[in-house]
C-alpha cells in the first residue's frame, strides 16, 4: 500500500542513533551534577604554556591569516585529488591525464591572482 512503507532496513541506525544520543547527553548531565564547583579567578583566568595571558585574551584576527590559511586547504585539496590519480594513471587514459591539466591550470591561474595580490606576504 503507498504511504505505509516503513524502512526496515534504516531501523538498527536509528536504534544506533538514539542509544549514541542518549550516552553523550548523559554522560554531560552526570558530569554537571557530580563535578565540584569551586571557581576562583586563577582558575578561571585564560592559561597557555604556562605562561600567564598580557592583555586581552580576545582580539580580533588579522584577515591575512584567514587567507592563509583558505590558500593553504586550496592547495591542500590539490593534493589530496593528485595522488589517487598518480596511483592510477597508467589505467586511465588520456582524458583523465587532460581534465587533471586542466585542474592544475585552473589551480595555477588561483595561484598567481593570490601573488598579484599579494596574500602570500605576511606584513604589508
């Protein structure tokens, strides 16, 4: 009959789900209940490497190191997608070798538009 189809198939993922939920959920509410409570402000102030924080522990990012660091997944995801294709590409062909050029060149033109615009130097 349609609209009484139920997945069965789905129903041990989402017995998963539920149990997965219920753990973490209560594992974080036990630990509010039974955790002491004792802040004072050493604990409570920001601490990194043993050396007490100078000045105010938020400030505000430079926007270069968030282009950067955009720059630096680009070029990582380069990566990632070259070497299956290294691994494979005597079984390819030749229309992979040529849509792999064309990923590199589009990668190339990203590449020198960052230089021109200088997002590789750190201090302007």
């Amino acid at each position: 009959m349609p609209g009484t189809y139920l997945p069965e198939n789905y129903l041990p993922i989402l017995i998963f789900l539920v149990i997965s939920f219920t753990i973490g959920i209560g594992a974080l509410v036990v630990g509010m209940l039974f955790r002491p409570r004792r802040p004072y402000p050493e604990k409570l102030s920001a601490y990194e490497s043993g050396i007490p924080s100078v000045g105010e522990p938020r400030f505000r990012f430079s926007v270069k190191f968030f282009i950067v660091a955009m720059l630096f997944v680009v070029f990582d995801v380069e990566a990632i997608f070259l070497y299956p294709w290294a691994i494979v590409f005597d079984r390819i062909g030749v229309y992979a070798f040529v849509e792999m050029m064309v990923f590199i060149l589009i990668l190339l033109i990203g590449y020198i538009y960052a230089w021109k615009k200088k997002a590789f130097q750190w201090e302007r």
